[in-house]
C-alpha cells in the first residue's frame, strides 16, 4: 500500500467579531399565476429590503435577469432608479446574448445603471467566460474608465451555465482596479472564499468580498459581507443576525442556524430552483399573493411547505426576541457597515 500524504491544512483569516456587516439582498421577482411578473409586489420587496437595513439588488439571479428581455431589465432598473431617492442599491449588467465587443456592453450597461444611481455589478457572460487574466483585467479598467465605482462578480456554473470563477492570480490583479470596490463570490465554496479573503486582507483591506455561498452564510465571521438570494427569503432575520453579530450577542448563531437550514433547503440540486422555493416560503409569510415562478423557471415541489413553514414560525420568535433584546424598534435600525 502506497501511502498518501495527508491535505494540506487550510489557512483561515482571523474571526472578525463585533463587526458591522454590509449586507446586500438580491430581490427575488415574483410572478402571477398567468406568468406576468408581479411589478408592484416586486416595487414592495424592493422597499421592505431598504427598510430592513439591507441593500437591495435588482436584475440578478434572483430576480431571473437571465429569463428577461433587455427591454425588461431596462424597466426594472428605472424603477429602481425612480424608488431609490438616494438610497443606495445595486444592478446587474447582463449582457448574455446582447450583439457587441463584450467591454462596450459592460460599459454601456454600467454607466446606464450608473446614471439610474445604482451601484453596478458585472455579470459573467460566455463571451468572457474563458478570457485570460490580462484580457479581464482589461474589461474591468475599461469599465473603471467609465463609472467611478463598480462590482465584480463570479458566478459557478452550478447557478448558470456560462458563469465563471476567477482562478486566485486574476483575483488579485483585479485588486489593482481602484474602482472595483468589490466582488460577490458565489463559487459555494469556504475555501475559495478564505484564499480571496487572505490576499484581501494583505493587499487591499478596504476591498469588500461579497458572499454569495448560501450554502455557508457564516462566512462574514472571517470578514466577508454578503449578496445572497437566501437573504430575499427574510430580510428582517438577516438583519437581525447582522445585528447581534454587531453587538457580540450569542442569538447570531442560532439565526444563521435556522437561515442556514433554510439555504440547504433551498439551495439543494437544482440550485435554480430556489427562486421557486423563495417563492414559497414570501407567500406563507404573507408577504407575497402567489408562489408561482417564472414560466420558464425550476419548480419545487409543494411538499416542502410545511418545513418552511416550520422554518418560518421559529425564525419569526427570533428575530422579535432578537429585536427586543437590541432595544431596536426594527432591524432597519442597523448602524452602516464598517470593516
């Protein structure tokens, strides 16, 4: 027997107690039962994410900005515009399947959410899909060229097929775009995530990682911060963690637990069907008519309804508890984040 050295251990970045978090949820769109989007319960969640204290983040995953048209993007983003009164909010520059040079798309769609008042985000396409590091690279000063501030963003291909996860070098030479301010990560694994967060912290600290692992959404003890799609699900108990995570208060861990629970729900294969689960789980809160996905979007089954609704119940005890413990009138009471 030929023996085989053990892996190599897997070097962790400091926990970051008492941290205020900057927390950023992708709105889900929902839909009603003929398969027209619900634009006014949409306009709501967009506003009852503000109110929470989060960051919402329209014409993402969440929000099927890969199962819309370009004329509906466009529509969304000005809504957005048109609510947001100063208020800050995030976009996505979706250019799959758009005729063009990939970096004039990416330009002209940044500065478009730019001049909405949005912060843009830049969605992976197959174009750029397998592009070297010094062709990215160039991408993204050319978009720096145009907008003063911008997001990254790596998506697995687990979300979509044309997503792509920078290998850690590409990583690093991004950091030297000053107008990157940060970039989501949604690979769905811890230590891909701890490598961006070491050479984070050694290079630029002020850079922010966003987590978008809803499958390990305790990765902001290490000093991430977060765009998620599991956040859209209850935004007031993301906050709520946020919140006691801030304060050092023992009930971060049994929130993110029952959050947790819910991401493993909803997030299990095929991870697109969580938009559908989200779905579910706003309309037994209430908070939504109709469960119905996109027309073209994966279905759950209704058989998970009464977990949520388990889910639901015990989540609701906490964030009240948590609430009165903070002596907050709301979780949208939340300070801004620091590092």
């Amino acid at each position: 027997m030929i023996d085989t050295p053990p892996p190599a251990a897997i070097a962790l970045p400091p926990l970051r107690p008492r941290r205020t978090i900057d927390g950023i949820s992708a709105v889900l769109l929902p839909f009603h039962p003929d398969g027209r989007p619900d634009r006014e319960t949409w306009a709501a969640l967009v506003e009852r994410t503000w109110a929470a204290g989060l960051t919402p983040a329209v014409n993402m995953d969440t929000g099927y900005a890969n199962l819309l048209s370009a004329q509906e993007r466009t529509e969304f983003l000005t809504e957005a515009g048109r609510m947001a009164r100063g208020r800050r909010f995030v976009a996505g520059t979706y250019i799959e399947g758009l005729d063009g040079e990939p970096s004039s798309l990416y330009v002209r769609e940044a500065t478009a959410i730019q001049e909405a008042g949005g912060t843009p985000i830049l969605f992976p396409c197959s174009t750029i899909q397998h592009w070297d590091r010094a062709k990215t690279v160039s991408l993204f000063q050319k978009v720096g060229s145009a907008v003063p501030r911008f997001l990254g963003f790596e998506l697995g291909t687990m979300f979509v097929p044309f997503g792509r996860i920078w290998d850690l070098d590409t990583f690093r030479a991004l950091l030297d775009v000053p107008q990157l301010i940060g970039a989501k990560h949604s690979s769905l694994s811890r230590e891909l995530e701890w490598q961006r967060l070491a050479v984070r912290d050694a290079v630029r600290p002020e850079f922010r990682v966003y987590t978008g692992n809803d499958l390990a959404i305790d990765l902001i003890q290490w000093g991430s911060d977060y765009l998620l799609g599991l956040s859209a699900f209850h935004v007031e108990a993301f906050a709520a963690r946020d919140s006691a995570w801030a304060r050092g208060d023992g009930r971060f861990h049994e929130l993110n637990d029952w959050l947790q629970y819910l991401g493993m729900i909803a997030f299990r294969a095929p991870v697109p069907a969580y938009k559908h689960t989200c779905a579910q789980f706003l309309r037994l809160r209430g908070i939504i008519p109709s469960d119905a996905p996109h027309p073209r979007g994966a279905r759950r089954p209704d058989s998970d309804l009464p977990i949520l609704s388990e889910i639901s119940q015990h989540l609701e005890a906490l964030v009240t508890e948590s609430i009165r413990a903070s002596g907050q009138s709301g979780p949208g009471d939340n300070p801004q984040p620091t590092r």
